[in-house]
C-alpha cells in the first residue's frame, strides 16, 4: 500500500479500517452477531418543538420523461415555491410505501438505504418559499411527516453573502449521516453502508432536481466544521449525532458554470452568531440503549475535512449462509450455463428482447413514477434474461458523458469501473466483463487483474462504451460465494462488483477521499436501480461480500483497485404474505 501523505496518521486509520472491515471466506467484520430489538433504534428523525411546514404530496405526471433526464432537462424550468420544493422532498427522500406482515409493519423510501436502516437526514437552506415560507431558514427534512421543521432563521443579508457566488434562484441542500443506525445492525462495517446511502441519496436528490428542470452539483467549498454549525449539528454529541456529509446546490438547469465557480461564503460573524444561536426544537433520542463502536469515530475523525486539503483539481474534476470455503475456492466455472429461450419466461412486455440498438430513444416512461415505485428485490426468479440492447442501455446512463445530467453532481472524473458477472443477457456469453468507465482506468485495471484475462470488445457493443468480455464462463456459483452466499446474485440477469481506483485516489486526494468513493458507488447504484425499474425488472445493493475472494477472482492483490459496493439486476420474486400501505396513510 502506498501512503506518500503530509498526514500518514489519518491514511494508517483509513487503510486499517477498510481491511478490518472486509467481511472474509472464514470470519465477518465484527458485530454483535445477532439482533438486538430492544436497541433498535428509530428510523426517523424529528425535532421536537419546532415550528414545522408540511409539504404538498403532488400527484404523480406523464413528463417528464425518464430518458429525458439523461439528454435535456424540463422545459420550463419549475419556480422555487411551496410545489417545486414539496416536488423536490417528495420525489428524493420521502416515504414511498410501507409494508406489513402480521403485526410488523416497516416504511420503504425513494431513497433505498442499507437493511432500510436510513442514517442519512437532509436539510434545506434557501431564501423565502412563495405559498411557504416568509423567512430565509435552515429546515430538517421529516421523511415520516413530510414536512420542513425550521431549525433557524437567516436575514435575508446573510443569505446573500452566502449565495452571492452562486448562479440566480440557487437553493441549497446538505445529507448528514446517524452513524448509530446502521451500526446497531452491521457493526463496525457500518460506516461504509452510511456512505453507501449518501451517494444514493445525492442521486435521489439530483433525480427529482431534473425533473423540475434544475440541475444539482455538489461543492467543497465549506468545511464539516462549518457545516455543522450552519445545520445546528454542533450541538449534538454522543453516539446519535449527525455527521455533516456534503453541499449540494441546486439550480436553474441552462446556467453555464463549472465546479470551481460554486462558492459558500458563511462569514465569521454568521458561525460565531449560529455558534451562540439557540436553534429551534431537540432531536428526538433513538435507542434507550446503545453499543459502542469506536472505531467509526475514528475513521470518520480521520476522513474530516478541515479545509487544509481540498480536491486535486488537476487530476479530479470533470471536463464540461451455506458452507464457508477456504481461500481459493472462489473461482469461474468455465462451462457454459443453460440458456433460456428469449422472452419465454417473463410476463412483463417491457423486458425488451428486440434485435435493435434503440438505448438512444425516448421510451416516454414516467419519471416520477419509477422514482416513486423504485423498491429493492429481495429474490429473483432465476430464470428471467434481458435483451442485450436492455443491457447496453444500463451502461450507457451509468457512464460519465453519456448519462452525464445526473452523473456530473459529482465534480471528479469518475474512480469507480465495474466488473461485471453476465448470467442471463441475450446474445452475450456468460461470464466476467469489465466496464471501463473511465478509459483512463484501462492501463492500470490491466495492470491490477489476471494477466490471462481476454479483453475482448464485446462483439455489437457501441463503440463509445468501454465494456470488455475478461473471461467466458458459467459466474453464478463465483457471484454467489463472494456475495456471501447469497442467491440473489445469481439468480439476476446479471450482477457486478464496483471497483474503485483506491491508492491513487487517496494518494491524489488524501483520506477526505474515502468516503467520496462510496458516494460514488451509491451514484451509480441509484442510476441502476431507476433502469431496472424503466424495464419492468428489479434490482438491489449488495453490502454483504467477500472483498478479498472478489478481489481474489480478479487477480487483484493490493490496494491499487477495492471493490466496495456489489449490485445486482434481474426478475423480482414477491412475497405474497406482505400487504402494501400508501406512503402517508399514517398522517390521514
């Protein structure tokens, strides 16, 4: 591993815990090792005694379109106003369903979380809100009421120091993470489950952002510091507190500006008055009880930024359960799967299984439809194939420059590529493929895997995607294995691995980088979940694998490439046993 850093300490933390956390062929990352229900903690926030505005629940539209997203953004562009930011919530990080068996009954959100477990809040900073808002204020969103509770007014002078440098009509929102909600499950793995959920998060957001005709990007321009204190976090403590993620500021779609241009000014006097500012309402408590684990604080400490190291520019920023087997086991089967005749097991017609390239069209599918029914599989039929054209399409929109309305939020080139397990596309071998999302990467995945692996150009491919067959065999008992022995990986059309450039990542951007790389993996995850759904199939994140036996079927043997985020697409297999509940039936 390499650690050329002005501050190896913090480096030493990061590197430690990810190789602690790897769950391995013979032993998981550490937890408690079963659930504890008396702790579980809850899974929505409130501040109590806040003044709190409930938000509209808009009706869902024919347009925009899904694939329009991709290409232009809605014409014309919405008004900030009680609709547009009802919309914005609504269509991002709202309830979207609930679900109950017998007497246990859980809510579903547009943004998926690890084990529906949801560490991450939102909160909204913006200038008055016509048919809302008088006040210039900082709000927390409450998923379970839908609303906005104001946590502090701002004079509209301080709002336009800090927007002064950013385009007209800019409105800004910022993710925090509850560290603790994830980790009563998942232990000490749990703070890459948080970030995982922050990336999907930001996609939520800049999905329902573009369907307003606004555009959304993320900015480095304030401290975790200051941004505590901008939200009212730095009066929390202890193991419920909220961890400032990331900015996001959103604007009008059309304004020609790139990442360095987007500035925060929060001046001494605004964080000297907050910081002495009695914000509106307490955080409610979680658990009666709780399980300490320490080490999340620390690498959590040590990803901090503190405004003494900021983004390479140069380098980053875009242009425009069965048996355990032992270590080696893990492997491709070379022989060939059965194949199921094309479109004989599937009853859904918009699982395409035509012979054309039409993944540039417009399929004139809801937007705001699939964002709202998005839900993660939890079984797959095993049997259900994708057209090749149904495949390509998915690459396309996760690829930067192709699917760059929603993929540019991120102001770095991409670190993430995708090692891909094909086991029911029509017309392609099944196997291990990669896709090069950036064909900067190719050299040193090269580098990085097998030396005997093919690289092949798959055959019909567009020319403009970098995807390669590596290898052709039978991957589902590999992608089974790896995913901790879950069947749900291969029994899909097909899963994948997301493999990111991680020495030079933090070579280049030192530890602040680490938790960037999840949020990247959540990105891409979010796009693949809104195609499944554009298609009539499912898909789900994948937090449990084994990263080493993956990395092991790679050939990858250092830090040069890690796997973080698995995922996987195909047919869902529903349990009839659950009843579904409209979203907010709980507040009529």
């Amino acid at each position: 591993m390499s650690k050329k850093q002005s501050n190896p300490t913090d480096l030493d933390i990061v590197y430690e815990y990810h190789d602690r956390t790897k769950h391995q062929l013979n032993r998981y990352a550490r937890s408690l090792g079963y659930m504890d229900w008396k702790s579980q903690p809850d899974p929505f926030r409130r501040y109590e005694q806040s003044l709190t505005l409930p938000l509209d629940h808009p009706q869902i539209t024919d347009t925009p379109t899904y694939d329009s997203l991709f290409e232009t953004l809605q014409k014309p562009v919405a008004s900030i106003n009680r609709d547009s930011i009802s919309r914005l919530f609504y269509e991002s990080l709202a309830i979207s369903a609930w679900k109950q068996a017998g007497e246990n009954r859980w809510s579903l959100r547009v943004n998926p979380s690890s084990g529906d477990l949801h560490p991450t809040e939102a909160y909204l900073v913006a200038g008055p809100i016509k048919y809302l808002s008088e006040v210039t204020a900082v709000y927390h969103y409450s998923a379970f009421g839908h609303a906005l509770e104001r946590r502090v007014i701002l004079t509209n002078e301080e709002w336009d120091a800090i927007s002064q440098n950013l385009p007209p009509d800019s409105l800004l929102i910022s993710l925090s993470s509850i560290y603790w909600r994830e980790s009563w499950k998942y232990g000490e793995r749990a703070f890459r489950y948080c970030h995982h959920d922050v990336g999907h998060a930001i996609g939520t957001v800049t999905f329902a952002a573009a369907t307003l005709g606004w555009k959304t990007k993320l900015i480095h321009s304030v401290t975790d510091d200051d941004l505590a204190t901008l939200l009212g976090l730095h009066q929390q403590d202890g193991i419920e507190a909220e961890h400032p993620d990331c900015l996001l500021v959103i604007f009008p779609a059309g304004e020609n500006i790139t990442p360095t241009d987007l500035i925060i000014n929060l001046s001494t006097a605004l964080l000297e008055r907050l910081k002495a500012n009695d914000f509106e309402g307490r955080p409610n408590t979680l658990s009666k009880h709780h399980h300490e684990w320490p080490i999340i604080d620390t690498v959590a400490e040590a990803c901090r930024f503190d405004g003494q190291c900021t983004l390479n520019h140069k380098h980053d920023y875009m242009d425009a359960g069965g048996t355990t087997p032992r270590t080696g086991e893990v492997e491709l089967r070379r022989e060939r799967q059965p194949r199921v005749t094309p479109g004989a097991v599937t009853g859904d017609s918009r699982v395409e299984h035509n012979s054309k390239n039409e993944f540039a069209d417009d399929r004139q599918i809801s937007a705001r439809k699939i964002i709202r029914e998005r839900r993660s599989a939890l079984a797959m039929d095993g049997r259900t194939t994708i057209s090749k054209e149904t495949f390509y399409r998915m690459m396309v929109h996760v690829s930067p420059h192709l699917g760059k309305n929603i993929i540019e939020v991120l102001p770095w080139r991409a670190r993430v590529s995708l090692a891909i397990f094909i086991h029911r596309v029509d017309d392609l071998p099944t196997g291990l493929y990669i896709l090069v999302r950036d064909p900067g990467h190719e050299s040193s995945l090269k580098k990085a895997l097998r030396s005997e692996f093919r690289w092949d150009k798959v055959e019909g491919c567009p020319e403009f995607l970098h995807l390669y067959l590596l290898q052709e065999a039978d991957a589902r008992d590999a992608a089974r294995i790896i995913n901790c022995h879950q069947d749900i990986a291969a029994d899909g059309s097909f899963s994948l691995g997301m493999l990111a450039e991680f020495d030079a990542s933090l070579e280049q951007n030192n530890t602040l980088f680490y938790p960037r790389l999840f949020w990247e993996t959540g990105l891409i995850g979010q796009i693949l979940y809104l195609e499944a759904e554009a298609v009539g199939i499912r898909s789900t994140g994948i937090g449990c694998f084994f990263d080493d036996a993956m990395h092991e079927v790679l050939g990858i043997s250092d830090h040069s490439w890690q796997s973080l985020y698995h995922f996987t697409v195909g047919k869902p297999v529903d349990d009839p046993r659950l009843q579904i509940l409209p979203s907010y039936w709980h507040l009529k």
